[in-house]
C-alpha cells in the first residue's frame, strides 16, 4: 500500500483445506493416532491427502465423516467410518 496501491484493491484469502492420512488402526482415530500412509484424493481437487473445505463439507453432510472435538488442541479432527 506504501507504493499506492489502494486498499479496496487488495484480496485476502484464507485456505481452508483438510489433511488426510490412511489409519494404522481403524479403532484409533484420535488425535495421534498411528499412520499407515497418506489419504485418498478428493473428488474435486484430486490432490492426495488433501480436501477442500467443501470436500470436507459434503462428507459431513452425507454421513460418510465425523468430526470430533477436541479439547486439547485448537482444531477439530475427523474420521470416515
């Protein structure tokens, strides 16, 4: 903005994406729980072990994810299962 760029000109985003990971052990799905390997591509975005929020949106919807809170940590997590 120094340079002159009005601030009515400038766009900030905020990417909302999930992580996804496969499980060692389908029973533990906490937070920390063992990894096997990363996560299968989403139906939009195709990217391995990740989802865009919406991704993230239309499995909680349909029923296919849970989202648990937590409370020691500042994020929710979720499981398909």
């Amino acid at each position: 903005m120094q340079l002159g760029c009005p601030a009515s000109k400038l766009i900030v985003g905020i990417p909302l994406v999930a992580s996804t990971y496969i499980l060692k052990y389908y029973s533990d799905h906490g937070i920390g729980a063992g990894v096997a390997q990363i996560g299968m591509p989403g139906k939009y975005t195709h990217s391995e072990s990740i989802l865009a929020y919406y991704e993230v949106c239309l499995r909680l919807c349909d029923g296919s994810g849970t989202h648990t809170p937590n409370h020691l940590v500042t994020v929710r997590h979720g499981f398909l299962g």
